[in-house]
C-alpha cells in the first residue's frame, strides 16, 4: 500500500510503497485512513527542520490530523465497531515507570520527554492507507462531521486550551463578563481557536500578515470575529487598536510576535502559547517590562499541547457546536483536496487555509 515518507538522511522526500499492518493485540484496531490534513509541523519536517523516524528505521511516514474509518477490531475492543468515524490521536506514552502522567494517560504532561508522536517523532504516521492502533488511542466521531472531521486535531489545540483557561479563570473572585480575546494568527489553528472564543461570547479579534480582503480576514469576519491586518496596525500600536485582551492566543508559531503582543494583555489576563518557533536565532524582547507586568498586573502565560484523549473528546463537542452556530465559516477552513501523489508539491507551495488529502482517491 502506499504512504508518504521522508528520508532526512537522504533529504528526501516521497510516495513509497510499504506493507499493509497487522494486529497484534486485542485492543488493535485496523483503521482505513480516509483524510489527513496537511500543517506547518508536516512542511518543517519534509524541509528537514526536524522529524525522527521509527527506532531502526531511515524513514518516517508522515501524516497527523487524521480521520480514518475502522475496518477491523481485536477481541477485546469494546467502544468500536467496523465502519465507525474516528479521530486518531497522535502522542504516545514514554516508558519512563516514573513518569506518572504517562502512566495515568496523560502524556500530553509528559515529564521525561520520551514520548513518541506519530508522524512527527520516533512512529509513523497517518499518510497511508491503513493503520493498527490501540483502542484507546482513537475517538468516535460522529457521522454528522463526517466532512470537517479531519478539523478535530487542530481543534484539540484550542479545546485543551479552552480546559485551561476554565480552570485559570476560576481564579476571579467574580464572575468574569464581557471578555475580549486576541488571537494571533489566521491558519487554521488561530481560526478555530477564534472561533472557540466567538462561541463562548468573547469579542474576538485575529491579527495576521493579509490584508482586510483576503481569503483569512474575509472568513473570520463570517463568524464574527474582527481582522486586523499587520499591513495596517503595528504590533507596537495594536493595544490601541483593538483595546486590552482579557484572552490572547498565539497561534504564530514567532517569538517576536507573541512576545511583542503581550502589551496587549489585559491586567488579570491570560496569554496562551500554542507555536513552535523555527529555529531561527536571537531576538530582543524587553523582558523586565514583560516580567513587571506578569507580577504586578496578575497576568498568566502559558502553552498548550495537544494530546489526551480527553481534548479529542472536547474538540468532537466543539465540532459539534461550531456546525451549528457557523457551518459555512467551518466547511470554508478546508480549503484544498488533493491526492497522495500531489502532496510533495503542496507541502512546499502552500495556499489557501487548510489542505487536505484525500486517502480515497
């Protein structure tokens, strides 16, 4: 069957042909993988920024946001039952016994760092036709999201988050009313996370690099968010333009920006990291500016990862949820359909906002 690799030893890039999988547990379920989403994490990893393949092995199959559908279960697997939608979570646990996150499921908290993720480090990914995974690794999902599901892993970034935010803002000691959030960022990320805040009646602003009639600015305007383009509005002046953010959520994946909003949060306000900044060497931030106003305004910086299948199961809801409030704004996000074999050519010439390939093709 076929399935898309990177070799970074050889810099290369490719549609290989590679054994179907078998079972080998009772938990084991065999997913036809239906469609994977294409991000900025798969583009980083076939430029060879980084990217580990398997133990053993010179090559890595890609592929993280995926949508499959089963085909087969193991004896022992209860939730699941061939021609079930699922969502296929991509961290697995380290082996590290003294690693108590892992060890209770949560390896989105993993604290030795020996963690695996598939498509990304040490296992293969989605990018193929059929994979086995354990049970408790895939998420049911509805038949009703059947053509936005691949959505639901970029979701899970904002719906972990949005579980953080809840136990942060228990904090008031009143009931917190009227927010104002600031995403930065218009990719798929930074556009479901604005719609997370939309939903929850935040007034919601994206900041990004188009213009204000662009593809992205003209699709956060259709379910209720205001767009600021960069062009127009300086970091340096975008407290004034859209106010103080009680909610900023980065979703850049640049230091510089992320940290030269931040004079944007409001007193008691919270600043979400979800980026992976590139290497790309020094920056200059004014750190004691930074540092004062975290301590003397009680303001909350922190990132979020995706991984628990709690997040999944969150972001199945949040699915749900934007269907109904915005459908037309959801189905817009996925941009591109494409087959296996144009992927190489998308990864490294990217456009619209989310691309999707299409395993059926």
């Amino acid at each position: 069957m076929r399935a898309l690799a990177v070799f970074p030893e050889r810099r290369e890039l490719r549609v290989i042909e590679v054994p179907p999988p078998a079972r080998r547990g009772e938990r084991d379920v065999t997913v036809r993988i239906r469609e994977v989403g294409i991000c900025g994490t798969d583009r980083d990893i076939s430029s060879f920024q980084y990217g580990t393949p398997p133990r053993g092995s010179d090559r890595l199959v890609l592929g993280h946001e995926a949508l499959g559908e089963v085909v087969e279960v193991g004896s022992g697997v209860r939730t699941l039952a061939p021609g079930d939608l699922v969502a296929l979570s991509v961290r697995r646990p380290c082996d590290d016994p003294t690693c108590i996150a892992c060890r209770v499921g949560r390896q989105d908290f993993c604290i030795s760092g020996g963690f695996t993720e598939r498509g990304i480090k040490g296992a293969d990914g989605f990018m193929t036709e059929l994979v086995v995974d354990e049970e408790r690794y895939l998420v049911k999902v509805p038949r009703s999201l059947v053509e936005v599901a691949v959505l639901l892993e970029p979701l899970t970034v904002a719906a972990k988050a949005a579980m953080d935010l809840d136990a942060i803002l228990r904090r008031y000691p009143w009931e917190p009313l009227g927010l104002r959030a600031l995403v930065l960022g218009a990719g798929p990320i930074g556009l479901l996370s604005a719609m997370m805040l939309v939903a929850r009646n935040a007034t919601t602003f994206v900041y990004s690099r188009e213009g204000t009639d662009g593809e992205r600015a003209v699709l956060a305007r259709s379910f209720g968010a205001e767009y600021v383009s960069a062009a127009d509005t300086p970091l340096s002046e975008l407290p004034a333009r859209v106010g103080m953010a009680d909610i900023v959520f980065e979703a850049v994946g640049t230091a510089r920006v992320a940290f030269g909003a931040m004079a944007a949060l409001a007193p008691n306000g919270v600043f979400i990291l979800s980026g992976f900044p590139s290497a790309r060497g020094p920056i200059e931030i004014d750190l004691d500016s930074i540092m004062r106003d975290i301590v003397l305004k009680n303001q909350v910086l922190f990132g979020t990862v995706n991984a628990s299948r709690g997040a999944f199961e969150a972001a199945v809801r949040q699915l749900e949820q934007f269907m109904g409030l915005f459908p037309g704004a959801v189905r817009k996000l996925i941009t591109h359909r494409a087959k296996l074999e144009d992927v190489p050519e998308l990864l490294h010439r990217p456009s619209g906002v989310k691309q999707v390939v299409d395993l059926s093709r």
